[in-house]
C-alpha cells in the first residue's frame, strides 16, 4: 500500500511514496510509557552513567593516591577538595535517572486516557492525537459557556463553532541517524536522539504487523533497530 503523508510541524518539507507497514490506535497509559521509559534509560542513560561514574572513580583513586605519596610537609588540602566534588558529582550522577523518571511518573496525569494513531511506514512514522481528555474538556466548557451567551441574547442566532483543535501529527523519518528504535515484548520505543521519546504498544497492531515491523525495519535501519 502507498501513501503520501502530509507535511506537518515536526516535518522537514520532504515527500515520498512508501510503504505503510502498520496502522492502529492506541490509549495512552501511564504503565507502557514509563516501561518505555524505563528501557530508555536501560539502553542509554544508564551506559553514559557508567562512564560518568567510571571517570568519577579515576579522579577519587588519582587523589587519593596523591595523598598517600605525598611528602609529610606537603599540602593536600586541594587533593581533599577534590575527593569531596568527586564523591558530591558521583551522587548526582547517580541520583539523576531516579529523579527524572520521578518527575516523569508525576507528570503522567494529563497524558492518561489520550488516544493516539500510529502509522509506520518503511520510511517514517506517523503519530496523530484522536482524542485528548484534556482537550475536549476545555472544548465543553467552553461550548457551554457560548450555549449560555447565546440563550441569555434573544436576537442571537449565531451557531457554536467551538471544537475540538487536536495538535498537528508528528511525523519522524527513519532515515535520520538521530532517530532510533528499541523493541520489548510489548512496545516500540522511539528515541530521537537528545530531543523526544515515544512509546507505542504492540497492541495497536495485528501480530503479523508486530512482525512485519520487526522485520523490515531491522533490515532498514540496521544498528539503529535494537531488541530488548
């Protein structure tokens, strides 16, 4: 099946025919994102928090070092320094991943019950908004406050125009390095590179999708398509 998708916001001007792999909607839940998130962090934060913590441990050992060579007269108060901001830097390497999942885990509420639709092509993935709670709440309110305006004005005979305005569809191409995928045995995680994250179930898919997927997308996009 080919399609041509529609420029958009997160678009860069480009448009092919390619061909749709999977189609379905999904429900945001609080659960598959922090999973998601969780993997994340297991394919990328944690690595660069090893390093991190591995030249926070060279800079303690060559301090601690320095102090025991040094000469009985000689000052080690800097080496002492040192020591402290090591072990200080070392705890909030640390702690980080922990509190950034926190924030996350508190900051959920809105993004609970919204309905999305993924379409993944061989080339990019496209991610629309069906439905927002939070959206079409502030849609009735406001659609009750004219409905009032307008029973209060006798000569109005205006009509409600107010509906629903859904955000425009992210469109990610998969051919840019930035972009890569990791795979659970219930979710897609899609990670550009020092910019956004998006987790889409399985469950919106077909089991054949699932595999199709899978399939093509590792051979696409090679190293950059990675297994849990």
């Amino acid at each position: 099946m080919l399609s041509v998708l529609d420029d958009d916001i997160y678009d860069d001007g480009r448009r092919s025919f390619e061909e749709l792999l999977a189609k379905g909607e999904y429900k945001s839940s609080k659960e598959d994102i922090l999973k998601g998130f969780k993997l994340f962090q297991k394919k990328y934060v944690f690595k660069s928090v090893c390093i991190q913590m591995l030249i926070v441990i060279l800079g303690l050992v060559s301090q601690i070092l320095t102090i025991a060579t040094a000469a009985e007269n000689e000052d080690v108060s800097f080496s002492y320094m040192l020591i402290v901001m090591c072990v200080v830097l070392g705890g909030y390497f640390l702690i980080r991943p922990k509190n950034t999942f926190r924030k996350l885990e508190n900051s959920l509420g809105e993004l609970e019950g919204t309905v999305y639709e993924a379409e993944i092509y061989t080339d990019k993935i496209k991610i629309s908004t069906l439905y927002d709670p939070y959206i079409s709440e502030e849609a009735q309110k406001e659609a009750e406050a004219v409905e009032k305006e307008m029973q209060s004005d006798d000569t109005s005979n205006g009509e409600n125009d107010n509906e629903e305005e859904l955000p425009p569809a992210t469109i990610i191409h998969l051919d840019n390095a930035a972009v890569e995928i990791v795979e659970s045995s219930e979710l897609f995680v899609v990670y550009i590179k020092k910019f956004n994250v998006f987790v889409i179930p399985k469950s919106a898919f077909k089991p054949y999708e699932v595999m199709e997927i899978k399939n093509r997308l590792s051979n696409i996009m090679g190293v950059r398509y990675k297994g849990d």
